[in-house]
C-alpha cells in the first residue's frame, strides 16, 4: 500500500481507517520532542520511537508529545495500538485536507485546526498546516506536518516554576496550544490590513494590472483562509457545551477566550472578501474612466481636425479653374481660417467643460 499521496483523491478505493499521508510531501526529518512536567519538576526528552514514550504513561505527571512530520506510518499505528486510538481518528491525522472539527470518544478527545502563516514573499501567500490535538488524561499528543517554532514559547515557559501550565492539566496545555494557533490568525489579519491600505492607495493613483493582479489573488487567498478560519467557531461552541471528563470546568472559560478571537478573525475576513469585491469594482470604473478620458480627448482633437481636413480636401482637389488657386493671400488667408477655427472650437469645448 502507498505510504504517501498528494490528493485525497488517490486514496478513495481505500478502506475506511487506511493509514495514508495525504498532503504536502515535505523534506524535513520527523521530529519528535516529549516533555513531562509537573508543579516540581519538568523534563525534557526527545523521541526515536514509541517505547521512549510508554514510561511516563500511566503516572501522576502531564505528559506533551510533539510530533512533527507525519510520513511515520508505523509511529501512528504504534500510537494506535498502545493509546486504543481509532484507526479513523490515525486516518484523519494523517490526511492533511481535513476540515477543522472535534471529535469526541470515552477516552480521548480529537481537535484538528489549521494554522495559518504569510509566507516572506514579494506576493501574498498564505502557508497551510494542519495541527491536530489528541488529549488523553494526563497525556496530550500534538501532529503537526513539519518542524517549526509556532509552539517554542510554549515549551520555554516550561522552565518557569510559576507558569500557570506547570500548575494545570493536559487540558489547560490543550488550550494555550489552540490559543497559539488562534493568535497567528491576527498576524495575518495585520499583514491584510497593510495590504488593503497599499491597494487602495494604488487605485486611488494609478491602478495598473499588477494591482488588479493583486486584487484577484487577495481575494482568491480569503476563500481559502475563511474555510480554514469558519469552522472553528462551531469547533469552540461544540467543545464549551461538552461534557467529557478530559476537560475540567474550570478550563472550559478559557476556551470562550478563544471563541473571542476566533469571531473577530471571521468578521474581519468577511470585511476583506466585501472590500475586495469593491476594490474591484473600483479598478474596473477606474480603466473605465480612463478609457472614457481617452475617448474624450481623442474625440475633441478628431472634432477640431474634421473642418481643418475638409478646407484641405477641397483645396487639394485637382481642378484647373478654381477661383482662390491663383489668389496672391490665398495660402495665408487658408492658415487664418485654420487657427480661427481651431481656436474658435476650443474656447467652445472648455466653456462646455469638455477640456
């Protein structure tokens, strides 16, 4: 069986809980980190396979995996078989193209979130990851697709005795890991603040196809970024109401902290889809108005033009007898009417306004 596949799509003749990669085929190692803390004491380890993780099971600590990297198929089933995991949950980590939601068994509650970076580029690009959360009790496993620093924070502020996650459960670390995640989403929404003040500077300038550009790719980028962002507003309100042991009631509050966030996040991005569209609209009367100037100008310099080429047409014709051809003041006389004319049909063009 292939270990690996770009699209979902590769995988439908699969039976349900088929442990396939599907994403994104990244070139980092895996990696993956444990910590093991109390309100005393905190260690810090790194993992090669499941037996390095099996000790600190079944004991009075809180224990965080973080695994980065997700191609391991026999890590995932190894986790399966000693946690009692559902291979559809393993299915679901694995396949990076899920929608963010909760999942909750008797022994073990599954979030899956996305977490959202600009990439440094000249164009507006955002970076999609999947992170899935696995929360045990006592135990809490992280999924991430590639090593990064999204969550290095998080684990200095195990050396501080008197930070608050020392002090709490696996949910209350459940809950500052989404925060983490949630609070990218701002990021972001600065970056798009940034960039709708610059794109409208340029329309209000000199828009030209880049911006329009521009425009289309913003707006194509908050399709995506809103189906990663919506969902988790139903993925809070479903985790408030629940009633799982996993999840002490004290913690439950802190969750509403990030339903907060989450619905300005939304609000926001429905701001940007509706200022694009009219930024849109924008460009569009924009050239239109420009073309119309064109128009304009061209239309009243052809209408100065249309007499000065009749007078020339008739006195370019070849006829032998025609009375002003031998007219000593004849060429003089022709350039006085042409500046009259043209002068004449200027001054009548800007007393209309339409120069």
């Amino acid at each position: 069986m292939p270990k690996a596949h770009k699209s979902a799509a590769k995988k439908s003749r699969l039976p349900a809980g088929s442990l396939v990669h599907v994403g994104d085929l990244h070139d980092y190692q895996q990696r993956i980190s444990l910590i093991n803390y109390n309100e005393a004491d905190v260690t810090y380890l790194s993992v090669t396979s499941i037996d390095d993780i099996l000790p600190f099971i079944n004991t009075d600590t809180i224990t965080w995996v973080n695994i980065e990297g997700l191609h391991d198929i026999r890590l995932m089933e190894a986790i399966g078989q000693h946690f009692a995991i559902d291979s559809l949950i393993l299915e679901d980590i694995l396949n990076t193209h899920q929608r963010p939601k909760m999942d909750d068994r008797d022994d073990y509650l599954y979030v899956v979130l996305k977490g959202l970076s600009v990439a440094k580029t000249q164009l507006f690009s955002v970076h999609y990851e999947q992170i899935s959360l696995l929360l045990l009790k006592n135990v809490l496993f992280t999924f991430k697709e590639k090593p990064d620093v999204l969550f290095s924070d998080i684990m200095s502020s195990f050396a501080n005795e008197k930070s608050k996650v020392r002090r709490l459960g696996s949910d209350y670390l459940m809950y500052v890991l989404m925060d983490t995640i949630v609070d990218e989403y701002f990021t972001l929404q600065d970056t798009l603040d940034e960039l709708m003040e610059s794109i409208e500077s340029d329309l209000l300038t000199a828009p030209t196809r880049e911006t329009l550009f521009t425009i289309q790719r913003v707006k194509r980028e908050l399709v995506f970024v809103r189906r990663s962002i919506a969902p988790v507003r139903e993925l809070l309100m479903s985790l408030q109401r629940n009633e799982s042991t996993l999840i002490d009631m004290n913690t439950l509050r802190y969750f509403g902290d990030i339903y907060d966030h989450v619905l300005r996040i939304i609000e926001a991005m429905e701001s940007y889809r509706d200022l694009t569209t009219g930024m849109l609209d924008i460009y569009l009367s924009s050239i239109s108005n420009k073309m119309n100037e064109t128009m304009k100008f061209l239309t009243v310099y052809s209408s100065i033009f249309i007499p000065l080429t009749f007078v020339a047409g008739v006195y370019g014709m070849n006829f032998d007898f025609m009375p002003e051809l031998h007219w000593q003041w004849a060429y003089p006389a022709l350039w006085v009417i042409f500046i009259s004319v043209t002068v004449s049909l200027l001054h009548y063009f800007r007393k209309k306004n339409w120069l």
